[in-house]
C-alpha cells in the first residue's frame, strides 16, 4: 500500500486579512457597569458635598491648593455657600 500526501496552499494575505479584521471592543457585563455607576454617584454627591467648604476658604488658600484663577471663579459663581438659618 501506497501513501498518498496531498497538500493544499492559500496565499499568505488571507491569513492577514482574516487577522486585521475589525475587532468589536468588549462590552462590559452588568456587574462593572453597575459599580461604575455607583462609584460615579458617590464622587458626585462628595463635590457637591465639599463644594460650599471649599467656598469658604480664601483665595489665596484655594490657590495654595492647586486651583487656578477660572476654578475659584466658577466656585464662587455657582453660590456655593451654604445658607445660615439663625432660630
């Protein structure tokens, strides 16, 4: 008995097309997306938390801290500072 090969050849571009292929980006599951959200809604309700102490303080301090000229403006713009109700 007589082996037979038999071989087959394909030009060497379709295995790079098939490699450049436009990959779809993965989407996230449920779970990262629902942390993600919630991680967003705790930073949200901590700016909107510290926003009024921050427009208290001077602005030289402000400065001192990193805040450039346009930050305080828009600080003190918003109205940032918490009312006082004297009983």
């Amino acid at each position: 008995m007589r082996a037979i090969m038999a071989t087959t050849t394909t030009p060497a571009s379709f295995a790079a097309d098939t490699v450049r292929g436009e990959a779809t980006p993965a989407k996230q599951g449920f779970f990262a997306r629902f942390f993600e959200s919630l991680i967003q809604a705790r930073i949200q309700r901590a700016e909107r938390e510290i926003q009024p102490y921050l427009a208290k303080m001077s602005d030289d301090r402000l400065k001192d801290l990193g805040f450039t000229s346009s930050d305080i403006e828009k600080l003190r713009e918003r109205h940032y500072v918490q009312a006082v109700y004297w009983s």
